[in-house]
C-alpha cells in the first residue's frame, strides 16, 4: 500500500489543529460569558471603602430602592442662599415621586415624566436640568449621595467619624468626612434615605418623615 502523500498529510495536521483551536476558543468564550457580571440601574455593584462610618452609611443610602415612605426636605443652596424644599414618596412597585420646589419627576408608574406642577406642563423623561439651580437631581434622597459619598471616601485626608443623631424625629447614622477644604457630613436613616448633607455646596435636611407612601404626589395635573 502507497504512504500517504507528505503534503497531503501536513494539510490534513494542520487543519486538525485549526479544529482544536477554533473548538478551544469556543469553550473558553462560553465560559468567560456565563461569568461575565450583570449590571442594573437599581442593583449597582456594590464594594465597601473600608472606612467603617462610611461604610455605616453606604450601607444604608445603597439600600433606599427597597423601602416604603414619605420624607420632606430643606434645601440650601449655599451659593447664591437659594432656599427650596423638596418631598419624596416610594411606594410600592417601585414607584417614585420626587418632588423639588415647583418640579415633579415620577417614575415607575408605566410612564416616566417631569413636570412644572405651576404650568403642568409635562416632558416624558426624567429631566434633571429642571432644578439644576438648586444642584441636586431627582435621586439626591439616595443614589446620587450614596456617589457623592465614595468619592469623598476615595479624597478624604482622615478617617470619617461615626456617631448617630435624631433628625425630625427618627434615628440616623451619621459619618463626618475630613476632606481638603473642611469635612462634609453624611446621614441616612435606617430606611437608606437621606437624612442630612451639610457641605460647603449643599444643606439638606429632612425636615419629616412618615413610612406611609403619600399618593397625592403621584398627580401631575
């Protein structure tokens, strides 16, 4: 019987080995996509600054999303002495009414929108630029101040400390974080919201809280 022929021979070895390699890669995607993290608005990935007053109150401001109630807010905005006051509700299905001065956003009922409650007029997206003046956003309650907060843990120039206050008659937890320029305070409730941020840009403080959603501030006629 005749030996194959060489050249034959290498084309068949080297397309055996194309094969394995393509197969290989295959596998090895199929393993790096199961194990590749998933990302979600409200279930951000979540790592602790391994400060433990800050991370006393990361902990709860992270945890906001899941809770039911209604909290009134004061709001000075130090450059320019603009007072405003605001009011969020979450009630259930994760609906959301965040209400600041004249200016409603509502979310998590079908249809997002912000609106002028003076004009009522209405834009179906969540518009931040509506308060910009006052130099907050719609999530300053939580998500925004939970941001602010890491970022300061990353520039603070001591550690924060920790101690706890009564503010409009609920219980709080508080961090002092010494950063360049003076120290920034940070507060949460046992529910994650916001109880007080005293800054040299912002003053927020709750002013009252109930766990009962308020469902007046759903309407935006």
């Amino acid at each position: 019987m005749a030996s194959p022929h060489p050249a034959r021979t290498a084309a068949r070895t080297r397309l055996r080995m194309v094969v394995a390699i393509a197969t290989s890669v295959l596998v090895l995607a199929g393993c790096f996509t199961g194990a590749r993290p998933t990302f979600d608005d409200d279930q951000p990935l979540i790592a602790p600054t391994g400060d433990a007053a800050i991370d006393a109150v990361l902990d709860r401001l992270d945890n906001v999303g899941i809770a039911e109630f209604t909290a009134d807010y004061s709001i000075l905005t130090r450059l320019g002495a603009l007072e405003s006051t605001a009011t969020v509700v979450q009630a259930d299905n994760s609906r959301r009414s965040v209400t600041i001065n004249d200016t409603r956003f509502v979310n998590g009922t079908g249809t997002a929108a912000t609106c002028n409650l003076t004009t009522h007029e209405c834009e179906a997206v969540i518009n931040d630029a509506r308060v910009s003046d006052v130099q907050i956003g719609h999530d300053f309650y939580g998500p925004s101040f939970a941001r602010r907060l890491r970022l300061d843990a990353e520039r603070r120039i001591g550690d924060a400390r920790g101690y706890e206050i009564t503010q409009a008659g609920q219980p709080a937890v508080c961090a002092d974080v010494p950063v360049s320029g003076g120290t920034k305070t940070y507060c949460a409730l046992e529910s994650g919201a916001l109880a007080r941020y005293d800054g040299n840009d912002l003053l927020i403080d709750l002013t009252a809280y109930s766990p009962t959603p308020d469902e007046t501030k759903f309407d935006t006629t």
